[in-house]
C-alpha cells in the first residue's frame, strides 16, 4: 500500500488548502494499534479516566477559535453551527467523565452462598471490563461529535479502552488538531499519547478493521461503507462487535386532523427541518405522508414557500454534491413524481433545497418508485400524497429500519382520541427513536436518549449518543468462588471504591 498525501479542501471552491498528512500503511496502521493496546493499563484507575476526560473537554474548549476555523475551512458548516457542536462534543466528554465517577456503568453485582437454592448458588460476582482498542470510523457531518474526540471515541476512552480513530477525508486537518489537543490532555495525567491513534487513508481503514488487536468498532457513514466493514469485522478470524450508524430515511407522518389544524406549521417545520445544515443530518426527515385533499394541500403549500426562501447552501464536499445532483434528477423523472421546488445546482459549487412529490400508492409496491424509498443526503425530501389510511400503512409496512419516526397529531388525537396510539404502535418497530409533534434533527446528549434503529439504521441494538453508549465497549465477567484478597476492589465486600451494585439482590448507592 503506497502512500499518498492527504490534502485539506476547500469545499467552497473545491481546491486543497495544504497538506495535513499522508495515508498511513499497512506496517503504520499496525504499529499505531500496538502502540495503543499497549496504553491498556493508563486507563485502569477510574479517577485518572475521569479526570482525562474533563481535561480533554476544557483544552477543547481553550482551543475554539482555532478549532472552529479550521473546521469551517474544511466543511463550510459554518462557525455558529460548528461551535455549537464543539460545545456538545465537550459536553459529551464531561458528561462520560460523571458516568465513569458514579461507577453504575460496571453493573456490579454479587451475590453470596446460598445452599437453600435449587440448585445452590456460589459466591458469584459480575461486573464488566474493557474490551480493548476501539478503531472509530469518523462522520464527514459531524467533524467534532461523530469524530476524534466525539461520542464513540469519548465512550470507549470511558469505558477504559484506547482508540484509534480512521479520519474523515473531508477534515483531515481538523482531525490532526483535535487528536494533538486531546493527547495533551492524556499526557498530563500520566497516559501515554498512543491511547488515541490517528490513521488517514480508504486502505488504512480497511487494514485497521482487520488488526486481531482491534477489539470493537464504530462507524458512522454510508450503507455501502459501513456494510463492507461490518461484513469485514464479522468474516475476521475472530469476529467483533461493529456498531455501525449507516442510513435512515426517518418517515414522518401528518394525519388528516393534524394537516388540517395546522397545515402552515407544519409545513414550515418540515422545511427547516429538511434544509437544516444543507440537509446533511442523519436525521434528516426523508418520506413525509401527507393526507391528499385540501388540507394536505394547505401543507404542501406552506412547504413550497418556506423552502422556496431558503438559501442555496454547500455540500461537505464536491462527491456528495455530484450524487445529490444525480441522485436528484433520477428521481425526478420518475413518471408522476413533480417538483414544486426543484432540488439542484445552486451554483458552480452550491446546491438548492428542493422537494418532490408522489401519490403514496406508487410505494406500496415493490418496482422503480422504490428509489424514493432511498435516503438521498442532502436538503430534499419526498413528500407521498396518501388517500386513506390504509394507503399510508401500506407504505409504512415497507421501510426499512431507520434512527427516527415521527407522527404529527391533532389536539384531540394527542389527548387520546383517534388513531394516535395506533401510529404510534406501527411506527416503533421501524425506528429507535419516536417523536410526537416535533421534527428528528437535533439529537439531545441525555440519559434516556437512544440514537440507534433497526438495520439499516444501524447495525447494532445500541445507542451512539447518550450514557448507554458506553455499554457498546464493555464485556460482563463473573467470579466464581474467588477469595476477597484476589477480587478487583469493585467487587469486594467492603466497596472500597463506593460503586453503586446490587448486593445480595438488594440494590445499594
């Protein structure tokens, strides 16, 4: 495998800026994942971790205008936009940091001998470990919280694993930044910098899967990449988890009742929703059914003029906006399908928002109009005119599985009446995530938050964003019989360490 430089573009202007780097080899890309297995042991001490992880999130924090210029260069999502998601990546830092202190994340649970049992119970003792070095695949959307220090790398460096991260080509410069900050962070508590490794290049990725140190992997991308990987992590000699984020079309469904109450709002939600950051979020609302008949009308209207206002934007880099243009225009002319806004060029290097319709009983069969049934990245959605509601449910009983779906009610049907709780029930096995009256973009770092689905959405049951992400990098072990002096102290009697556990089926903080 040659190497090759990597480059930092414009995607304003489609032209490199500098060279940031070179494409790491097979020989590089194993010596960086050795180099971070051998970190294992910096990462046991739970005070260190947690104190890594809230120094990470500050020198991130110091380092924003900087940061924030060059990850603007790099993608053009803008400095409001991009300093808001460096705020949250350091937010999912700190938030990991607590979750490591409290301890609740190792389910501790023992239980003592029990002859009386059938059949009797042992002294057992369960609680999880680190699985090992975590490659993360970085998002191109997201160049600080789906990237180096985002939430997979946060999660894995929580639950004591080191990582390292494949860059994304579209902010390779960016990546270099943030792995230095956050490797200054690591060396000031005593932790060698290799705990985060960096490689660039389509080849270094595909080595990095197949590395037997590599324990586990995150992936945030296409159904196309993240497919090949996974299949790559399963066919190794010994298989790994992979927990894939690949595609979501994210169906969103308006009731006749709802369109008809407030058909403008509604409207003008969608298209803030479907043009938001050029319409490059994962949760982006891809299939709306909209009720045929004048209040679905009123909607469709209302959408027309607030996406007609909206501002030619740029793609994250030139590839995405020749497939949007493609992807687009074969859409377009399926018979049928119009166009009240058309989605297209908006210049040499820009894209326009856009929306297509279509009657709703052209998907409910399998044949060409499945293409509409295809997440297209980028500020267009398919709006599917649905007659009654059968037709809608038939639609509905085709989709894959996706991160989101989203049901928009009438005042009466919120409170209980109609159809909601129907919806709502044909619409939770398509999605992780079910929203009611609102729009999918915009992803809370919460507790209870789940950003996963079934596949193709993702290629796991986990979340990737929230605590429970955590969980993705960790194994449960048990010991049987084993003599205080020789348990790990999360498990011994005394809680020398005060962790939450489960003590003799009693539930203790």
């Amino acid at each position: 495998m040659a190497a090759a430089p990597v480059w930092s573009v414009d995607p304003r202007t489609g032209k490199q800026r500098e060279q940031v780097a070179v494409e790491a080899t097979a020989q590089e890309v194993d010596s960086v994942v050795r180099a971070a297995h051998g970190t294992r042991a910096a990462l046991a001490d739970r005070a260190v971790r947690t104190a890594f992880l809230r120094d990470a999130a500050d020198r991130l924090e110091a380092a924003k205008d900087q940061l924030v210029e060059v990850a603007d260069a790099e993608t053009a999502l803008g400095p409001v936009r991009l300093t808001g998601e460096l705020a949250r990546t350091c937010y999912q830092l700190r938030a990991f940091a607590d979750i490591v202190e409290e301890g609740a994340f190792l389910d501790v649970v023992i239980n003592h001998p029990d002859s009386t049992a059938t059949p009797p119970v042992p002294d057992l003792r369960r609680y999880k470990v680190p699985l090992g070095v975590v490659a993360v695949y970085s998002a191109s959307n997201f160049p600080f919280a789906f990237s180096v220090a985002g939430g997979d790398t946060a999660s894995a460096l929580a639950a004591g694993n080191p990582v390292v991260v494949k860059s994304h080509p579209d902010h390779p410069g960016l990546s270099e930044l943030v792995a230095k900050v956050v490797r200054r962070a690591a060396a000031e508590h005593g932790i060698p910098d290799d705990v985060l490794g960096l490689v660039h290049g389509f080849e270094a990725g595909v080595e990095l899967i197949k590395h037997p140190l590599i324990a586990a992997a995150g992936f945030t991308g296409s159904i196309r990449g993240g497919r090949a990987l996974f299949d790559a992590a399963a066919a190794r000699p010994v298989p790994i988890p992979f927990h894939g984020e690949l595609g979501s079309l994210n169906p969103v469904v308006v009731t006749e009742a709802a369109a008809a109450e407030r058909a403008e709002a509604i409207g003008t939600g969608l298209a803030g929703s479907m043009t938001l950051g050029v319409g490059q979020f994962c949760v982006k609302p891809g299939l709306v059914l909209v009720p045929s008949g004048a209040a679905g009308d009123g909607l469709v209207k209302s959408l027309t003029d607030a996406v007609s206002d909206t501002d030619a934007g740029v793609l994250l880099d030139h590839r995405m906006r020749d497939n949007f243009l493609a992807g687009v225009a074969e859409r377009a002319q399926l018979p049928e399908v119009e166009t009240p806004v058309t989605p297209g060029a908006g210049g040499e290097h820009t894209v326009s928002a856009g929306f297509l319709t279509v009657p709703a009983e052209k998907l409910t069969d399998e044949g060409a109009y499945d293409l509409l049934l295809e997440e297209c990245f980028g500020p267009v959605t398919v709006v599917a005119r649905y007659d009654d509601d059968e037709q809608a449910r038939s639609v509905l009983s085709r989709l894959p599985g996706n991160l989101t779906a989203t049901v928009h009610l009438s005042t009466r049907e919120s409170a209980g009446e109609g159809r909601g709780a129907e919806i709502l029930a044909e619409l939770t096995p398509l999605a992780g995530r079910v929203l009611v009256n609102g729009w999918p973009t915009g992803v809370a770092v919460a507790p209870a938050q789940h950003h996963g689905g079934p596949y193709p959405a993702t290629t796991s049951t986990s979340t990737s964003v929230g605590g429970t992400a955590i969980e993705r990098w960790l194994r449960p072990v048990a010991y049987q019989n084993t003599p205080e002096a020789l348990l790990p102290p999360e498990l011994r009697d005394d809680n020398p360490l005060g962790v939450p556990r489960r003590f003799n089926n009693r539930l203790e903080r």
